[in-house]
C-alpha cells in the first residue's frame, strides 16, 4: 500500500493550490481517504474525509467553505483544492487511508508542505 502527496509549496494569502495523493496497491474506488495537516508544534489534525462510492465529503469547521475534497478513481487519485489560504493553513498535509487486512491500520503519505506567507 503506498499513498503519495504532492503539489505542495509556497502561496500568498488569498491563494490557492491543489494537491494529490496518488494511491495504489489496494481498491481505491472502495476506500474512504483522509487528509489532515500538522502545523509546526502542533498536533495533526483532521482537514476532510471522502467516502467511497458516492463520494460524500465533510471538513473540519476551519477549511469549511475554502477546501474541497475530490477523487478520481480511474487514476487512484484523490484531491485537495485549497482556495482563500490563509497563513494559518500553513502546515505539511498528509494523505491516509485506512484499511483492514490481517490487521487494520492507517497508511500515510510522507506529506507535502504547505507555506501560506506573503
């Protein structure tokens, strides 16, 4: 199982940047995935979460109404848009997935960071 971020990097406030997390050895299309962020000295945090199937999302109150979850299952990949970013966004995101085989456990990307400053 691999899930790999990428499109992170410097913006200004009032930007936008998207980011992908590419996922493979196991059914995408099946699976929910997460994406949360840990800003320096702080703890990780929950950004959003897409379902399966439908593809039904929900976002933590601070991103609600800048950020939008995405996938595209043809290409085992799943999107963040991240738009009005604001310097408190500034973080390193990751990419999960959390799946049960002999065992159930959570898969993370290695992150990509993101840097909102002027």
């Amino acid at each position: 199982v691999q899930v790999e971020e990428s499109g992170g990097g410097l913006v200004q406030p009032g930007g936008s940047l998207r980011l992908s997390c590419a996922a493979s050895g196991f059914t995408f299309s099946r699976s929910g995935m997460s994406w949360y962020r840990q800003a320096p000295g702080k703890e990780r945090e929950l950004v959003g979460v897409i379902s399966s199937g439908s593809g039904s999302t929900n976002y933590a109150d601070s991103v609600k109404g800048r950020f939008t979850i995405s996938r595209d299952n043809a290409k085992n990949t799943v999107f963040l848009q991240m738009n009005r970013l604001k310097p408190e966004d500034t973080a390193v995101y990751f990419c999960k997935v959390f799946l049960c085989y002999s065992d159930c456990r959570a898969y993370w990307g290695q992150g990509t960071q993101v840097t909102v400053s002027s």
